[in-house]
C-alpha cells in the first residue's frame, strides 16, 4: 500500500513538474515584451518578483497556518535557497535574454541538470547514477540542438546564462533541502519575499516602478502581472510542492519542458521556423522527460529521499 502510494505521489510529483515548465517557459516570450516596451533586463527582473511578492503579501491570509510555522533557525537555509535560487537566477536569466536572445538564453540555463547533479549528491546526498547521467546528457543534448544557429553570441551574455543556469540548479536542490523541514507553501513564500525585500534596495527596481507608474499602455501591465503569476508564482508553487515527493536531480531533468515550450511557442507565435537540429532535440528532449517519468527511483530510494 505503502508503495502504491509513493509512486502515485511521484508520477504526481512529474505533472507537477512538467506543467510549472510549461509555465516558465513562458518567460522569454513575456521577457521580451517588456524589453520591446522599454524596460532593461534588470527592470523586468525586478518587477517579475515585486509583483509577485505583491500578490503573495495580499493572499498570505489563505495559507496562515503554514506562514505561522516558521522559526527563526529556519532564515539562513530559506534565505540562502531564495537570494540563490530565485533572485540571483532571474537577475542572470533576463541579462542573458537581453544580451543573447530567448532562445540561448534558455538553452544556457538548461545547464542546470549537470550542476544539479553535482550539487544534489555533496548537499543532499542523492546517489549519482548512470541513468541520471544519461538523463542529464540527452537532456542538455537536446537543448543545444533547439538552439538557433543563428543566435548573436556574446561572451558576457553566455556567461550570464550559464550563472542562470547554477542558480536555477540551487534553488532546486536547497528547495528541496527546505521542504524536508518546512511546508511547500512556506518555501514559496520565503523564496520570493525573501528576494522582493532585497529588490527593494536596487536602483533598477524604482526605475522600473517610475517607468509603469508613468503611464504605460494597459497590455504592458498585462504582460507584467502574467510574468509575476503564470510565470513565477505558479510555476514555482507546483515545483516546490513536487518536491517533496521526488529527488531533485530528476525534478531537475523534467523541467526541459521549458525550452521546449518556448521553442515550440516562437515556431507558432514568432512564426520562427523549425529546422531537422531543433526537431531531433525536441524528441530527445520528450524521450528523456518520459523515461525519467516511467524509470521510477526503487521505492527504498524514494522514502530515504523524502525522509532525509
């Protein structure tokens, strides 16, 4: 019984991966339309987390219960998961974007299942395994293969995705770290109250805010408040829920449903064509994303990596 349900908790654990980089996905797109409405790199940084800070202090009544269960020994490791995790990776997500483009910016930050990999086993003590490492490289694989041959390179942009892409790795890893001592819903609201508090003493934030308070046209507060909810809030909600009931190496490998949503959606939306490369990465990426699904952890690995 015990078993039935740990793995119906996993293949849970998967949809709710795969639908927050549904949602993540998303971003680039989003991203964009506010660097073409005039806003930097930085600025959309800084207002993606103070909106949705914003609408997190306003909800905080719904999940009080959870909010009432924090204590002060918990700051350091919530903190250090928050300003590593979230801020430090979309700080470095939407310089890479603005320097490089969407589509490496994406693929860089899809760098992240090798440093997850490596940070799981030393802070988690999840085991590196073959098929964790075949995962990881047909994961990576195919992101390079969707990339756009045609992309601008930039030296200091690439150094900005990869940064994206270590940071996106910690805030899986030390979130799972924290949601082994913590409820989900408090993990998400330090991960990004924690970082909304630190953008309120950097300049880009009140130029952003002096820029959407000047008058901006009604689709730019559209695009802003999408990027806060549908783009953070909810991705980041499911994810750190799921792990709690998968490890977070392959969390990690499931969430290439991002840069396979944002190239799927500049084929349909950007009317950006898709060549052989792009196709033949899309099919190592959903071949990755299933087996990952269906190749379970053996029932003793997956308590041990609830319980620890």
């Amino acid at each position: 019984m015990k078993h039935t349900t740990m793995q119906r908790h996993y293949f849970l654990g998967c949809i709710l991966v795969v639908i927050a980089a549904c949602c993540w996905g998303l971003i680039g797109l989003m991203g964009t339309q506010l660097n073409q409405a005039g806003f930097s790199g930085l600025e959309v940084a800084s207002l993606r987390i103070a909106l949705a800070s914003l609408v997190l202090i306003v909800s905080s009544p719904l999940v009080w219960h959870s909010l009432r269960q924090f204590q002060f020994k918990q700051l350091p490791m919530l903190s250090l998961q928050s300003l590593l995790g979230v801020l430090m990776m979309t700080l470095f997500y939407f310089l890479a974007v603005q320097s490089i483009g969407a589509a490496l910016a994406v693929a860089l930050l899809y760098t992240a299942p090798v440093w997850s990999v490596i940070l799981a086993h030393f802070l988690l003590g999840e085991r590196i395994t073959p098929i964790g490492v075949v995962l990881t490289l047909v994961t990576v694989s195919g992101v390079a293969m969707c990339l756009n041959s045609a992309a601008p390179m930039n030296g200091t942009g690439i150094v900005y995705g990869l940064l994206a892409g270590f940071s996106y790795a910690c805030f899986g890893v030390l979130g799972k770290k924290a949601v082994n001592n913590n409820p989900p819903s408090l993990v998400l609201y330090s991960s990004v109250l924690i970082s909304g508090l630190a953008m309120l003493f950097t300049p880009f934030f009140h130029t952003a805010v002096d820029k959407m308070l000047a008058g901006v046209a009604p689709s730019v507060w559209v695009v802003a408040v999408a990027i806060a909810v549908i783009g953070t809030l909810v991705p980041y909600g499911l994810y750190t829920k799921a792990l709690q009931w998968m490890p977070a190496t392959r969390a990690q490998v499931l969430t290439i449903f991002e840069p396979l949503t944002a190239v799927l959606l500049a084929a349909v939306i950007l009317r950006e064509p898709l060549g052989w490369s792009q196709y033949v990465g899309i099919a190592m990426i959903l071949a990755a994303a299933l087996f990952n699904a269906l190749n379970q952890p053996k029932p003793s690995m997956a308590l041990s990596s609830q319980q620890a």
